[in-house]
C-alpha cells in the first residue's frame, strides 16, 4: 500500500509540473494543454478517490 501511495504522490507531483508549464493561454488552447488538463483531472479525482478510500 505505501508503494501505491507513493506512487499516486510523484503521479500527482509529475501532472502538477506539466499543468505549470502548460498553464498558459496559448497552451490550454492546443491539444497538449488540453490533453494535460484531463490528465491532471484524472489524477486529482483518482486522489481524491484514494484519500476517501483510507478515510483521510
């Protein structure tokens, strides 16, 4: 269970340095930045997810 964790720390860690450096408005209009928002969406609801799961 801690490798998980661990895991989904550096996934979320890794989507929210790719959301930096894609936060701009020219990126949230190409099909990167709006590829990496729904990535970043994924993690963040799969966090979520996984906080409720061990109660936190």
């Amino acid at each position: 269970m801690k490798g998980f964790v661990k895991g989904m720390a550096l996934g979320m860690v890794a989507g929210a340095a790719a959301d930096m450096a894609l936060r701009t408005a020219k990126g949230k209009r190409t099909k990167a930045g709006k590829t990496m928002q729904a990535v970043t969406d994924v993690v963040d609801n799969a966090a979520a997810s996984v906080k409720h799961t061990l109660g936190r």
